[in-house]
C-alpha cells in the first residue's frame, strides 16, 4: 500500500506570516512615532503652531504693534505656555528711536515681564554712531536680557565691510554693559555674511519653515518661528520665538548684578 503524501501544513504558514508582518508593523509604527511625532501643537488662542520640545516663549515688538497692553500679555497663559520674555526695538541706524520704545519699556518692567532691547543696524552706516544712539537709549540693569544687534540686511555692502561694522558695534556695547550682545538675524545671511567670525556670539536665529529647530550649523539661543502669531493685548501680528534651553539657562542668560 503505497504511503499517502504529507499535505503542507498551509494554516501554520500563513499565521506565522500574519505574526512576522504584525511584528513589522508594530516596529515601524513605533518608530515613527519616536523619531517623527510632530514637532508643533496648534494653539487656537495665539494663532499659530508652537514647537513643543521648548518650555520657554517670547515675543518680539516695535512700533508696529502700535499700544500694547502688557497686563494683558502678561496674564494670557494658554495650557502652561505664557510669554515669558519680550525683545523690543529701540533704535534703528545712527539716530532713529523707536516711537513706542519708552513706553514698552516700562510697562514691560511694570508687569515683570523679562526684556531685551534691540538695535536695527543699518550697514551702511558709522557702527559707532549707532552704538552711541544705543547706548543713549537703553539703560539695562539686572534682570535684563543682553543686548542685541540685528543685522539682516547688506544694503549692498560689501562681506568684510559688515564684518567690521557689526563686529565695531559689537565690542562698544559689550564694553558698556560688560556682557556679550545676542545677535539676531536670518539662516542665509548668518551663513554668507557673519558665519564663522561670529560663531562665538549668542545667536538669535529666525526661521520660519523649520521642523522642529531651525536648520543652521552652529548653537543657538532663541529662534524665532513665526511672524504671524497673537497675543492678547496686542492688535496685530505679533513675532514668536523660543529660548532654547531650560529655566536654569534662561536666568544664567540675564545680566548679573
């Protein structure tokens, strides 16, 4: 009697096939999940999404924002995130102030609100001179953010030209205020105008398409993300921007006594 075949074990197949593709599927779910969760949670109330791997939020004003009511900016808290510091123009070239400078200044100051004052520098310009309308303008104390120079036009001048200009206004204001200027400006003209001279400066960095953290090769210190973003108290668009590092780093950052 001749020996009746084996048939293929089929069910035992296909489940160990189903358990090796769950497997699969499980292990790739969950490194999306690690490595690609999103980097921004919408906040209805500030208008705009924020980067969630940061604690610590910040604006910054001019006179665009016309009257702000600090109290209000102080008092708007949306689940935990607040604004916890606000950079706001002072002077721009050699003899401009801005309109709303005084008064931001103070009522920031009344409302305990952790400010910075910053410079538009104009590169065509005596940096010396526009050093000396800083300085005139904004009397720091402790507390206080350092101060900063933002450069993010050429104005056709030449790369070693602004070099020298920026690194002149620079050294006077750090000679002042015994305290290392931040440096605002964008990722391109960081990298074909000031990188790497100025690597060892603080860097505020705007970046406004960015996955997570802006796309620059070097540390930095606060980024701005959007310019589009609300606030209570301000009517009108208002500059969004992160610090990065914890509380321990942020007070580190202030001017000391």
């Amino acid at each position: 009697m001749a020996k009746r075949k084996k048939k293929p074990r089929i069910g035992k197949t296909v489940l160990i096939i189903l358990i090796v593709l769950a497997s699969v599927v499980t292990a790739i779910w969950m490194f999306n999940n690690y490595y690609y969760r999103p980097s921004f949670k919408h906040y209805a109330a500030f208008g705009i999404d924020l980067p969630v791997a940061y604690g610590i939020h910040g604006v910054d004003v001019s006179h665009h924002q016309k009257n702000i009511s600090w109290k209000e900016v102080k008092k708007m808290e949306i689940n935990g995130v607040k604004i916890g510091f606000a950079f706001i123009k002072a002077t721009e070239g050699t003899d401009l102030i801005d309109e709303h400078f005084g008064k931001n200044w103070a009522k920031a100051q009344n409302q305990k609100i952790t400010k910075g004052a910053y410079h538009f520098f104009n590169a065509t310009t005596n940096p010396a001179r526009q050093a000396k309308n800083f300085l005139q303008r904004v009397k720091l104390q402790p507390g206080d953010l350092p101060p900063v120079l933002d450069i993010e036009q050429d104005n056709g001048v030449a790369k070693i030209l602004i070099q020298q200009r920026v690194k002149e206004w620079l050294q006077l204001v750090e000679k002042e205020y015994n305290v290392q200027p931040i440096i605002y400006t964008n990722v391109d003209f960081y990298n074909r105008f000031l990188s790497p001279q100025f690597d060892g400066y603080p860097l505020w960095i705007a970046h406004y398409f960015a996955n997570g953290k802006p796309r620059i090769g070097r540390k930095w210190s606060f980024w701005q993300h959007s310019e589009t973003g609300h606030v209570n108290g301000i009517d009108a668009f208002v500059d969004f921007n992160v610090f990065n590092g914890d509380s321990s780093a942020f007070k580190k950052l202030l001017l000391k006594e």
